[in-house]
C-alpha cells in the first residue's frame, strides 16, 4: 500500500508537495551538481537533531540552453552553501527526493558567522552571505552610489600613466606620453548582466543606453574592456604568451607607440623586410651590428657625422667613385705596410702650402730623370688648386684667376 501512494503522489500525480530551503552543503560526491538543502517545516534548524549528512542529494533543473550532457553546457551550476531554493519533491511527502527549480536573491538581514556552524538554514562554513542589509543582486549591476564594487577603483588607481613615446622622428606627436584610460563603467539597473564567481572573477555584458560595455576581469587584475565605442583596454599583471601556429595579420589604421621596459629580443628564423617612408633611429649608448655580407644601396645623397674617433678594419678595400673630394682639418697620417701602387689615367697636380720631404729608411730609389716622357722644360706657374666635385660628371676646374687661385690657397691654410 505504502508503494502505491508513493507511486501516485510521484511527479504529482496527486499534486506537488513545495519545499523552500537554505543549501548547506555542494560537495557532490557523484560530482554531478547536486546539493543538500535544509527544507522549511520540514527540517528542523538544529543540525545536532538532523545533521547535513542526514539531508537528501537534490537534483538541479538547468535551463533548457544548457544541454547537461557529455559536459556540454554550463557545469557545475551555481549555487553555494547559504542560497535560497525553491523546489519540489519527486516523491511527494516521502520527501527524499527533492528537486530544485532555482535560487532566490533577497536581502539578508545578517552576514554569515562561523560560530554557527550548529544552526541550519546557514552557510555551515560562515562564507555566506558575505554582507547584511544589502541585496543579493551584484554590486555592478546595481552601481550604487554608496556600495560601489570595489573593482573599479582597483583598477583606475592602478593604471599605467606617463608611458613615454619616442620623439626622434620628423613628425612629432601631439603629446609626449600616454596614459591608460579609465574604465568606463557607467551602468544603471537593470542594463548591466553581471556573472561573479566567489572568488572574485567577473564577466560583464552592460546594456546601458550611450554606455554599453563588455568587461571580463580576473581576480588578479588582468582584465580587458570594451566600451560603447568599441575601445578596448586590455592590462596583463603578470606575464603574457601569444602563440599563432600559423601566419599572422595585424593591420594598423593609425599610430602605433610601443614602450618596452626592459630588454627587446627578436629572433626572426628567415629574412625581415621593412618598407618605410623615412626611419629615424636614436641610440642612447652602444649600436651594434654584425652580419655575413652587407649591402646598403643609396639613392641619393650620404651624409655621415662622427664627433669621436672612426676605427675601420677591413680585410680589403675595392672603393668606385665617380668624383671625391676630401678636406682634413687636421693632421693626415697615411700608412702602408705594404707596396701602395697609385696610377693616375688624368694629369695629376699636387699643391703643398710648406715643405716637402721624402726620405727612404731602405731600399732603392728607382725614379728615373732620364724617363722619356720628361722634358728638359721647366715650368713654375702656380698650379690651379683643384675644385670639389658636384657630381658624377664632375671635374677640375682649370681655368681660374690669380685671386681665385690665391683664395683657394688661403682657404687650405698657411
């Protein structure tokens, strides 16, 4: 007889028998989401009387978006220990199959204590709730003046401000640094959807009219936000890792400044091209390079300023030039370890300001004064100083004044 009113009394058949309760415990063994719950009128507040061991495993109805099988869905749900239920029996007033149809906020009227860890209807670990005379509805979505969540200034007093950007170049930017921005936030109730986590994880999807935000934040502080002007603002805390396995596109509509902090260490496995209307480069100390053949193509002029000391060593030296002038203020020291062999194709005309001195430390002397091409002719015109080419196509000038050859010899010194 007793099988047969379980049997007509189960799904309510004869009518559904409602509980109400506090969750008191989520450690499913079965792992299956399932919680116990202390049931008004039907248990009593003690739990030296029925204790939470002693409560039915209550099953949870998730929406009809979470699919609830192999893993697919949301897993596990999302009560904790001190949330209101609402449900119903499967066996009727057997009561030892309870099923929960969903969770209901309110206001509690005082925060949890771990000293009552013998009185039901209580979070038995004291967590929860972790404040009094405030709803249960989210701090963000709420966005109360005088509860604000503690999440926006911990990230507004935490921003990086006075990033420096590099100023060598040509164009200069409107300001010489940036800052990041503050967040947002603007949302008023009931617009911002709001997803927490008890340990501080937080997911935002704020619907507000001129304001709308999508915000996920970690309880680290790593976080990004969009705005409702598509904005985004992204802080890393710690270290971040950006794997692409394969190709990479990243296309930049405007300026982009980069400040790095410390070292920068690029290793490209193949070649790195660069196509750039003009580069400027700053190095504040050393600049370094070493390569296996170089090959730098100018266009257009080269100009190269040193105000220390250029040390060049080379293994050999092949120079073309078309034209080249060159002009030391100071003392000039060539040395050959070697034989130097010059050969001139033109006339080749040398101006000395004071004297001239040749000397032999060993060997032979083998000019020849009987050469053939020697004329017994002397000649002791002052020889034209030759002009600074200007071109490819550039030659000596020859055909100059006695003033213009005296100027140009004042202008080489005494």
């Amino acid at each position: 007889m007793a099988s047969d009113k379980i049997k007509k009394q189960y799904l309510g058949l004869s009518g559904f028998v409602w509980f109400f309760g506090v969750v008191e415990n989520v450690l499913d063994p079965l792992k299956l989401g399932r919680v116990k719950v202390r049931c008004y009128e039907w248990h009593t507040p003690s739990r030296g009387a029925i204790p939470i061991s002693s409560l039915p495993w209550a099953q949870v109805i998730m929406p009809a978006n979470n699919a609830s099988i192999s893993g697919v869905g949301t897993s596990p749900n999302g009560l904790k220990q001190g949330s209101w239920v609402i449900g119903f029996f499967l066996d009727g007033e057997a009561a030892q199959q309870p099923m929960i149809f969903g969770s209901i906020p309110g206001i509690p009227s005082h925060a949890a204590h771990k000293d009552n860890k013998g009185i039901g209807f209580n979070d038995p670990e004291g967590r929860f709730p972790t404040v009094a005379h405030e709803p249960d509805t989210n701090r963000l979505a709420r966005n109360d003046a005088n509860n604000a969540h503690v999440v926006i200034a911990a990230k507004n007093n935490s921003k990086t401000s006075n990033v420096t950007i590099a100023l060598c170049g040509g164009e200069k930017p409107a300001a010489n640094n940036w800052a990041e921005p503050n967040s947002p936030y603007a949302a008023v109730y009931p617009n911002n959807h709001v997803f927490a986590t008890q340990s501080g994880h937080i997911k935002e999807y704020d619907d507000t009219p001129n304001n709308e935000r999508i915000h996920e934040y970690h309880k680290s502080g790593t976080f990004y936000e969009i705005d409702s002007q598509g904005v985004k603002s992204t802080r890393i805390v710690a270290n971040n890792y950006t794997v692409v396995a394969k190709n990479d596109h990243v296309y930049i509509g405007g300026v982009c400044n980069l400040y790095i902090g410390a070292n920068c260490n690029t290793f490209i496995l193949k070649d790195w091209n660069i196509d750039a209307n003009n580069v400027n480069l700053r190095v504040r100390n050393s600049f370094k390079t070493t390569a296996n053949t170089k090959d730098l193509t100018v266009t257009g002029d080269s100009k190269e300023t040193v105000t220390g000391t250029t040390h060049i060593t080379r293994a050999a030296l092949n120079e073309t030039s078309a034209a080249t002038s060159q002009r030391y203020t100071g003392n000039y020291t060539v040395r050959y370890d070697l034989t130097s062999e010059f050969h001139h194709e033109g006339d080749r005309k040398t101006f000395r300001g004071k004297d001239d001195y040749a000397r032999h430390d060993t060997g032979v002397d083998y000019s020849c004064p009987s050469d053939p091409s020697r004329t017994s002719d002397e000649n002791c015109d002052d020889l034209t100083v030759p002009t600074v080419p200007t071109s490819a196509t550039a030659v000596a000038n020859t055909d100059r004044t006695d003033d213009e050859v005296q100027e140009a010899k004042d202008s080489l010194g005494d």
